[in-house]
C-alpha cells in the first residue's frame, strides 16, 4: 500500500516522496523583505507563510490553490445533527475553516458505513512539540464523535 501511495506521489509531484524534504514548488527565493511588491503571490506550505500585502495572508485563494473547501455554517450545522453533538469550538469559532473530505466523512457516518481517521504531523522538527497539539486536539474529537479508529502516521 505505502509503494502504490508513493508512486501517486510521485505522479502528481513529479518526484520521489522524500520524508525529510518538502515537495518541489519551493518557496520564492526574491524579494522576501520590506522590498516585496504587492503583484507577488501569498505563499504557504508546511515549512513557510510568506505575504508581501500588508492585510497578511488571502486565505480564500490559499482555499482555491489547495483544492480544499471552505468550512461554512451549513456544513458545521451538517456535522452537528449528524453527530448530535456540539461541533468543537474549533469550527464554530473558524479556527478551522477549511476541510477536504469531510462530507464524505459524513456521507459515511450518515450511512452508518464503516471508516477511520488517518492523520500525521508535519516535519515541523525532529519530534513532536507543544504546536502540534490543536491538530490532535480536534482530531481526538473527531474520533469521539465519530466512535472510529484513528491512526496517526
């Protein structure tokens, strides 16, 4: 399974999975500092949060460039009549505010078909610290909402 994950990587990145190295497409290695223009693009990944507009980050383009979905109140109201409880504050208060899958999650839970959770951390560093705590936090609630198995890469 992990040979056919990584030659889809390698399909639609265009090189080998390397653990310990970010995907190709690095960031902008120009006009980083107080010389910036406002025609560059915001960039964000794993390892870099870079903008030159003095409003920060455009997260509605981030949201199209990532292919994700944003996380609107429907969807949230969605999560709470399926799971009858409370969404987490993370949703309600949009720290969260984008998602991929979910409604297929829900589609599932709905269904009463059986799924899990599958997450990991980024290599922010050689271990794990205090800041991947919120991703696990909200992961651990989806798990108890759900009552599903969780794996954690």
């Amino acid at each position: 399974m992990l040979v056919s994950l990584k030659m889809s990587y390698k399909a639609a990145a265009g090189e080998d999975y390397k653990a310990d190295c970010p995907p190709g497409n690095p960031a902008p290695t120009s006009n980083h500092g107080p010389d910036a223009t406002e025609a560059e693009e915001d960039f964000v990944d794993p390892w870099t949060v870079q903008t030159s507009s003095a409003k920060g980050i455009d997260y509605d383009k981030l949201i199209v460039r990532f292919g994700s979905s944003k996380i609107d109140k429907e969807l949230i109201n969605r999560i709470e009549r399926a799971t009858g409880q409370r969404p987490h504050h993370f949703l309600r208060r949009g720290i969260f505010f984008s998602h991929r899958d979910m409604n297929q999650v829900l589609d599932a839970y709905e269904n009463k078909k059986p799924f899990y959770l599958y997450t990991g951390r980024g290599p922010s560093s050689e271990a794990m610290h205090v800041g991947h705590l919120i991703p696990f936090i909200f992961t651990k609630w989806l798990q108890d909402v759900f009552n599903v198995p969780l794996v954690i890469q």
